[in-house]
C-alpha cells in the first residue's frame, strides 16, 4: 500500500516546498512570472500524470522510472525558487 502512494506523498512534499520557497521570495520581494501559479493546481497536474504513468505504463521499471522523475520534477521548482533567494542563479 505504502509503495502505491508514496509517489503521491513525495510529490505533495515537492509541491509544499515549491509553494514555501514561492512565498518565501515573494517576501524577500521576488515576483512571480507565472499568474496563474496555484499549488492545488500544480499538485491535480502532477497527481493526474502520476495516476496515468500507473495506468499506462507496464508494472515493471519504466513505470518507476517515469513516476520518479515526475516526482523529482515536483521539487524542481523549489530548486528553482532556493537558487534565486540564495543568488545562485539571476532570475528573468
């Protein structure tokens, strides 16, 4: 049960910390490119491809695959957002 749900559950983290390092530099200033950012509607999209790699995909390790590198995707914006707030990377 555990194995079937923990692609949901690290991609909720990923879009949580996404959502927190959003916030976090819009605080320090930042502005958000996209308007229409919503974290209900990032964690329905990554949620609904996960569902359909489960269902689409044969059971064996290119469904892992597929599924680990949404979920890997999910902290990318968080990734993203840690770089601009610390400096690393200069932003639009």
């Amino acid at each position: 049960m555990l194995k079937r749900i923990s692609p949901y559950l690290l991609s909720l983290g990923g879009v949580l910390s996404d959502y927190t390092t959003t916030a976090q530099g819009l605080r320090l200033g930042f502005s958000e490119i996209n308007s229409h950012y919503h974290p209900v509607l990032a964690l329905v999209v990554f949620w609904g491809l996960i569902t359909l790699l489960a269902w689409a995909l044969p059971k064996k390790n290119s469904m892992n695959l597929g599924v680990h590198a949404l979920v890997f995707l999910s902290f990318l914006g968080a990734i993203n957002n840690a770089a601009l707030i610390l400096g690393l990377f200069p932003g639009l």
